[in-house]
C-alpha cells in the first residue's frame, strides 16, 4: 500500500543550511572560499565560547539532541581520554533528556 504513507526524511534542507547564505555563521562560504573561512568560522565560534583562539588545536563539535540513540553516554565516556592525550577543543550544543544535560555540565 502505497497511498497514505509519507517518509521523514532523517537530515537537513540543503537550502536553509547553506553556507553562502547562513544568517548563523561568522563568515559565509562556497566551494571556492571553503578553507579560508571554514578557518574564519572556526576562529569565531574559539572566541564565542571563550576557548583560546588558534587554527591549529583541532577542535570537535558536537550539535544534535542528548538522547540515548545519539550517544551522548559514549561521547562522555571518551572526552577524557580524548583530552588527555591530545592538545583538544570541544565544543557541545544540545538539549535532551536530563540525565545527559547533567552529565556534559558536571
């Protein structure tokens, strides 16, 4: 039966997230000036947060929602392992359930 059925797509709308037109980013960017300001943007966000700013600490981000089938319990678990080995910036944006709002706060 294939009347009546609708899939959710599971991603992003290209035309609200493109990086030419983002209202939300510091720098906007195409194919041709992705290196320069994908460093720029990421400059930006170091100085948002207060980390300190330099293009050469790897920096990883996550944005998404803190529930159980994201992983946030694994990603808690590898952060201090992550920065104890490596010279690391992280940067997390995310609501959820509660349990997992607690733990990245503490």
């Amino acid at each position: 039966r294939l009347t009546g059925i609708t899939g959710i797509v599971n991603g992003m709308d290209v035309s609200e997230w493109d990086p030419s037109k983002d209202k939300y980013i510091a720098v906007k960017y195409d194919v041709e000036t992705a290196i320069q300001a994908k460093a720029l943007n990421k400059e930006a966000l170091q100085a948002a947060v207060g980390l300190p700013v330099d293009r050469k600490i790897p920096l990883i981000a996550f944005v998404g929602r803190l529930e159980e089938q994201k992983g946030p319990d694994v990603m808690a678990a590898a952060i201090p392992q992550i920065m104890a080995e490596k010279n690391v910036q992280i940067v997390l944006l995310g609501t959820g359930k509660k349990k997992f709002e607690r733990l990245f706060r503490d």
